[in-house]
C-alpha cells in the first residue's frame, strides 16, 4: 500500500511514522463542503492510512495548533485574513480551494499554491441553457454579495449565454452598507418586485437562491410562475427546504476533493514539486419545482399544473383539484387533455414519479421510506407504481444511476 513521505517523528511516537497528518479547514455546512471531505476520505482510505484532523466551527481556530498536533500537510478554503496568515506561517504543504482573486494574483501571496476550484464560466453556462429552456424572455442575475471571482465568473458566462440568445440580463446590485444582511434582504426583494415577469433568476449559489426565493415570498412574487429560480452546488437539504424545492447545478465536488488530496500527497511526498490546479466541472442541473414553469394561457389548468407540481410528495385527489381551482370536474378534465395532450391522472402519476426519481437519485432513504414520503400506501404498491411507468425497477434504476442499493 503506497504510504506519503514525511519526516520520521521520535521513537517513542512509532504510530506517527510515516503517517500524513492533513488539517482540512472545509465547511461542513453546504454540501460542496461535504462532497469535498468525501472526496478527500475516499483518497486517503484507498492510499493510506492519513490522520485527517477537521476544523471544528470557525475554520480559524485549528491553526494555532497545527505544528503541536504535527501536521504535514493542509487543504484549506482561506475565508479570514488569520487563516491565511497561520497558512503562510506554517510553511506547510498547501492545496487551496478557490482563492480569491488577489490571492492568487500575480503578486498574490498564494500566486504560486496548488488549488482545486470549480470551473465556474461552464456552470454559469449550463444555468443559462437550462432557463432558455423554459422559453423565457428575461433573465437575471444575483450574485455574492462581495462579488468574489467564482460568482463574477459565473456572472459573465451567464450574460454571454444570454446575450448570445438575443436577451438582455439584469443584474442584481446588493447595498453598500453596514447592515448588509438586513439590508440586502429588502432591497432583493424590492428588485425582484421590479423585474419584468415572467423572467428567470440564476442564483450564484444555493445559499444566494434560498435568499432570492424567501424575497419573493416576502413580496407576493411566485415561483415558477413570476420568477424561475435556479442556484448552484445542489445541497438537497437546502434545495428542498425552499418554498418550492429549488433547481441547482450540481457539482463533481466529490472528485475535487480527491484530486486536492492527490495533489497534497505528492506535494507532501516530494514527487510534485510545481503548482498543480484542478477544475471541479459542473455534472449536471437537478431540476425541481422552482424551474418547473408551464406557460400557458389558460389560467384552470396553469393553475392544476401549479398545485400538482407543487408538492408532487402528496396524492391528490381530482375532485378535491377541482374544488380549489373553483370549476367543474368534467371542465378541468375536458380542459387538461386538450391542452396539455393527457389526463390530469397521467399529470399526477408524471409528478409523482418524478419526485420519487429525485428521491432515489439524490438521497439513500429506503424504497419503504420513499413509499410513505411519496404518499404509497405501502412499498410494493410503488415498485409496481415505478416498473409501470419507466418499465424497470427500483433496484435496476438505482444501479444505472450509479446510486446505492437502498432497499
């Protein structure tokens, strides 16, 4: 099993012999955080073993200890000016995670560190295809509110798509002010109050999309129908908790991860010697609810279309459809199939099978824990529900997705 070099520690220490020592100083907040740690696991496990020691809360309060716990190596988001100095102070073996542009500048004082960060004009990119998609005719953007390089970069290549399609892109400009949390939330949502609608929004990140969602919750702005949502990084459990689920660009953080630990070990070893980079490349966009926009003039079934697709978790019932819209039963059906093109049964069944396609694609709960989310009455009432619509069964999608068992 191959093993890093490090410097030989003291005798009396024999279990510290040859074994790296990486301080990781990534968030354990947002999921890029954690499919980074992952990554960096599944590295260390296949070409170890390593000690991996993680920051604890403030990613600031490891570094007066690294030398003490014997560290030989770090792989550190630099987010405070005391972590960059307890970086640079400890002569360590270094991979960062995005920089900031004046850190990595010409004169930069990390101009010559081996970084891993996401290819972001490819992301910003793939958010604007997927909102042409929806057939809008405005578009927008909302950035970080400090404007880092990662999200102007997304900022552009986003306009340039869209620009190229023949529309114009309106940027969000957050305050300048002390207060900027509080003052950034009313003056977003008076924004998005002022958009041209429909119009759709990419978010820099998930964090800024959940921002931009509550906004135009605060103003009576709905989503999809006035404002399509789209952020990036796909942390499920934000996603899902916004009002509707947000769609996002996930990213292939995971290997990321990996290749900052692959190039930590050379670096640590003495077989790289020169600054390595890796671009984390976005895989593809998860599509919920926030995206999922219908236009079409008639306002009953605009409006079935918006109360099936909004909680698709939920069985619905027609008539209790029907009662909510304010028509007849015999209206909504003749209604839906003529637009539409299928019943408002096969709409639902769509819906729920596509919720229960997130589900197993982007969880590991169990196919009877999928069953009861998803409103089955029991497991096997949703295996025969799944083999019907997609003529495979849970188990075989699973293995296609590349997703675990789960059963």
């Amino acid at each position: 099993m191959k093993k890093s070099g490090v410097p030989n520690r003291a005798a009396s220490s024999p279990l510290r012999v040859n074994m790296p020592r990486v301080a990781l100083l990534v968030e354990t907040s947002r999921e890029v955080g954690r499919s980074i740690l992952r990554g960096v696991e599944r590295y260390a496990r296949i070409n170890g073993p390593w000690s991996l020691h993680l920051a604890p809360g403030d990613l600031a309060q490891l570094f007066p200890n690294v030398r003490t716990w014997g560290a030989t190596g770090i792989i550190a988001r630099i987010e405070t000016p005391e972590v960059e100095r307890a970086i640079l102070k400890s002569g360590l073996p270094f991979v960062a995670l995005d920089l900031y542009e004046p850190q990595k500048s010409k004169r930069g004082k990390f101009k010559n560190a081996s970084e891993v960060f996401v290819n972001s004009p490819l992301v910003g990119k793939m958010a604007a295809e997927h909102l042409l998609e929806r057939n809008l005719n405005q578009y927008a953007f909302v950035g970080e509110i400090n404007d880092v390089l990662w999200s102007t970069d997304r900022e552009k290549a986003f306009t340039d798509t869209i620009v190229q399609a023949g529309y114009k892109v309106y940027r969000y400009k957050p305050p300048r002010t002390s207060d900027r949390i509080g003052d950034d939330a009313l003056q977003l949502g008076q924004w998005l109050y002022s958009l041209p609608k429909p119009i759709g929004v990419m978010a820099a990140n998930d964090v800024r999309g959940r921002q931009v969602i509550a906004a135009c919750q605060d103003f009576n702005v709905r989503v999809p129908e006035d404002v399509a949502v789209i952020g990036v990084d796909n942390d499920t459990l934000m996603c899902q908790m916004c009002a509707p689920p947000m769609s996002s660009v996930a990213l292939d953080a995971e290997t990321g991860g990996y290749e900052a630990a692959r190039i930590l070990d050379g670096l640590m070893s003495g077989t790289i010697t020169e600054k390595q980079q890796y671009l984390v490349a976005p895989l593809h966009v998860v599509s919920r609810q926030s995206t999922e926009r219908f236009d079409i003039p008639d306002p009953v079934v605009a409006e079935a279309l918006r109360l099936i697709w909004i909680n698709p978790g939920q069985p619905i019932n027609i008539g209790e459809l029907a009662n909510e819209i304010c028509v007849s039963r015999r209206r909504l059906e003749v209604q839906f199939k003529a637009i539409r093109g299928r019943t408002v049964l096969d709409e639902i069944s769509l819906a729920r099978l596509h919720h229960v396609k997130q589900l197993i694609k982007e969880t590991d709960m169990r196919v009877k824990e999928i069953a009861e989310s998803c409103g089955f009455a029991t497991e096997g009432y949703l295996s025969r529900f799944f083999h019907k619509q997609t003529g495979m069964t849970i188990s075989q999608f699973r293995r296609e997705k590349g997703v675990g068992s789960g059963e």
